[in-house]
C-alpha cells in the first residue's frame, strides 16, 4: 500500500516537474514581457518626468542627466521585453529589469523616511499613503528572479540556440560555493541601488564564498 502511494506520487510530481519546465517560465516571461513593454512604451509616448525626481536615483544614475536616463529606462524595458517574449539572452534581459526595478524603486516606490519596521510594512501596497508603494515592484522581482536563477525555460530562443550549438541548454544543477557567490553578487548589485549597506554585505559574502571555492578545489 505505501509502495504504491510512493509510486502515485513520484509519478504525479515527475510528470508535474516535465510540465514545469515548459509552461511556467513561458508564463512567466510573457507577463513580466507585457508589463515591462506597457511601461516602456508610456515611456516612448510620453514626456520626460524623470526631471522631478532626478536627486533620488541611486548612485550612479543621479549622475546621468534625466534625459539620457529617461531613454536609457525606456529602451531597457522595450529590449529587455522583446527578448524575455521570445527568450532570447533572456537572464541578461531579466537582469536588466531586475536592476531597473530596484532603480525605480528607490526613486519612486521606496518611503523617504523609515521610523520603524512598522512603517516599512505600510509600504507594501499599491497605493502611497505616505509610506511609499513598493508591493508591485517588489512582485515584479519575485517574478524575474526564477527567470534569471531557472532560465527560459524548454519553449525559448536560448534553448533552441543551445541545441543547435552542440551545449547542454539544461545542464545539471550545482549548488557550491560557486552557485552560491554567483547567486549573492546578482542580488548584492541591484541592493547598492536600495539599500547600499546591505548590498555591500551580499557582495562581500559572494567574495569570501568565491574564495572559499577556490581555496577548497586547490
């Protein structure tokens, strides 16, 4: 009876892990494709704000002057939404966003001023009532996360591009020290545009996890 019930089940989660490779990340992709094309394009359209809240990017973008970084955001977020669509250098394009989204973030959804945790938490909706509004950026990472972390997924440009070169387009996962410096230093970069402190630590743990690596395979 157990024997069976084990079977039913490595069977179920088999077959629902086959599919996982195929229908989410194609989901995935098209919606975060859609929303960030529908942003790029009100950006296409649309007049230049980035004016008005120029003293508020992060480092180095406060630099750039608001035109060039208003045409920066919007051919990242149209690119970047062409090739997540069709899967193309789709975790480079995913981490473009990921970046941006931390920018915009910052700059606009993030509360200027953080008294206690409480007020942090009154940050997460959709609406500013005072304590910023950082609930839909903070989804749209959730989202860009598995693509960049899991890829396109089977039903993708990169893979059919990786088929035809002779690679393995899914080759078996790792979970080293390596993985996991790589892993830290791709949120430590976009956390310098938020939270710079923290950034630094995660950037910092991928350095001695980096070192660790090499220190253990020598």
């Amino acid at each position: 009876m157990l024997a069976n019930a084990i079977s039913l089940w490595e069977s179920l989660t088999s077959r629902l892990r086959g599919i996982g490779q195929l229908l989410p990340p194609v989901v995935l992709r098209l919606i975060m494709g859609w929303e960030f094309w529908e942003s790029g394009r009100e950006k296409y359209f649309g007049d230049n704000w980035f004016t008005d809240i120029q003293g508020k990017f992060p480092f180095p973008f406060s630099k750039i002057p608001a035109d060039l970084s208003w045409t920066m955001a919007t051919y990242t977020e149209l690119a970047g939404a062409v090739l997540l669509v069709i899967g193309l250098g789709t975790r480079l394009a995913a981490f473009s966003l990921l970046v941006l989204t931390f920018v915009a973030t910052a700059a606009v959804h993030w509360p200027d001023m953080i008294a206690m945790w409480s007020d942090l938490a009154k940050g997460y909706a959709i609406t500013d009532m005072g304590y910023g509004n950082f609930k839909l950026p903070l989804l749209f990472v959730v989202m860009l996360l598995p693509i960049i972390f899991q890829g396109p997924g089977k039903i993708s440009l990169d893979y059919l591009l990786a088929r035809a070169l002779k690679a393995d387009p899914m080759p078996e996962p790792l979970a080293d020290a390596y993985a996991w410096a790589i892993a830290l230093a791709a949120l430590g970069l976009p956390f310098l545009m938020l939270l710079p402190a923290f950034g630094i630590a995660l950037l910092l743990a991928a350095l001695a996890l980096f070192l660790f690596g090499r220190y253990a395979r020598a």
